[in-house]
C-alpha cells in the first residue's frame, strides 16, 4: 500500500494543470491569500476522501479475496487501464497550442472562494480515485498506516506548500521563478499529462493484476 501511495501522490503533485494554475493564483494581486485558499481546498478534498473511504472499511482492511477487497483491486485496475488509454490518445492526437486559461484575466477579481473551488475542479479525480482505492488495505490500528496516509495527503499537496511558502518568503524572486516555470509547463503540458498518465496506469495497472492472480 505505501508505495502505491507515493507513486499516486508524486503524479499528482507533479500534475502541469494545477500547478500552472496555481502560479497564476500567486501572480494575482491577492495571490498569497488565493493561493491559501487553493491549497487548503486541495488539501481538504484529499482528507475528505480518504477520510470516506476509512468511515467505509471501519479502519480495517478487508479479508484477502473477498468481495470487498476484490472490488478495491478492480477499481484501481479499471483506473490504471483508463489512464493508459487516456495517456495513448492524447501521445496520438494532435498537438494543441496551450495558454493561461479563460479565466487568467479575471484572476485579480477573484475571491478565496472561487480559488477554492478551482482547486476542488482541477483536482485529478482519476488519481484521487486509485488513491482512496488503494487506501481500503489500510489498518488504522497501526501507526505506519496512520503515517502513510498523512503522507499521502501531504505529498499530493508538496508542490503547493512550496510554492506558496516560496512567495511569502522571497515574493519578488518567488514571482519570476514560478512564472518561468508556468510557461515551461505550458509549453511541456501534453508530454507531462501523456508521461504522469502511462506511467501511473502501468504501474496500477501491473499491481492490481498481481494482486488479483497471487
């Protein structure tokens, strides 16, 4: 379970979509304040999930081969093969030119709780799902899972809290840099999406057939 936790979580922090959005959040007149509310959004959703998931199992992971840890394992199967076919289509389509959002122009207007939600739209529910999946195997009467799925949590968001913790220590440099590197996502965005989503399936994908035929 742990190290399926931080396979899921490095693809999501490392996700272009989120973060190139973001940096634009920062950019704004208000950015520290909207980012904030971003990332505790983000960070919100991801505990409520797996806080589900844990209500669902009792904090117990199910038998080995019954019906609910079978279902578990087909779940993230069926995951791990929609981000290979997802990933395949978007390696064969065109290439698309991208740019900062519709929205970007009305960034300075916007409030904390439009950035909240906009952290609730990006949020790569597909990874979200094959993580509160993998979360079933947890046994919260151990403190390793009870560390694991902090972790999780805390790892999906990585990218967030540095960058924001980088504009509130050295906003002028913090500015430039992170715009720097908004622009190189963009420029990247395809590859990166096509990249995170064939590895992450493949991954889930060969797991959950070893754990379904062993």
């Amino acid at each position: 379970m742990v190290l399926d936790l931080v396979v899921i979580g490095m693809a999501v922090t490392l996700g272009p979509l989120h973060n190139s959005a973001f940096i634009l959040l920062l950019s704004s007149r208000r950015g520290v304040r909207q980012g904030l509310a971003f990332l505790l959004s983000w960070l919100a959703n991801l505990i409520a999930v797996i806080a589900c998931v844990v209500l669902l199992t009792g904090g117990q992971p199910p038998t080995r081969h019954s019906v609910p840890s079978t279902a578990a394992i087909a779940a993230r199967l069926a995951i791990g093969l929609a981000l290979v076919l997802y990933g395949a289509h978007r390696h064969r389509r065109p290439p698309r030119p991208h740019g900062p959002p519709r929205w970007s122009a009305r960034i300075d207007d916007a409030s904390p709780v439009t950035a909240a939600g906009l952290a609730w739209l990006l949020q790569p529910w597909a990874l979200v799902g094959a993580g509160a999946a993998t979360a079933v195997d947890a046994d919260l009467s151990t403190t390793a899972d009870w560390l694991a799925l902090t972790a999780y949590c805390l790892l999906a968001t990585l990218s967030l809290i540095v960058m924001e913790v980088y504009v509130i220590r050295a906003p002028a440099v913090a500015n430039a840099r992170l715009n720097s590197l908004r622009t190189w996502l963009e420029q990247h965005q395809e590859q990166l999406i096509v990249a995170l989503s064939l590895f992450v399936g493949l991954w889930l994908t060969a797991r959950s057939i070893d754990q379904l035929v062993s």
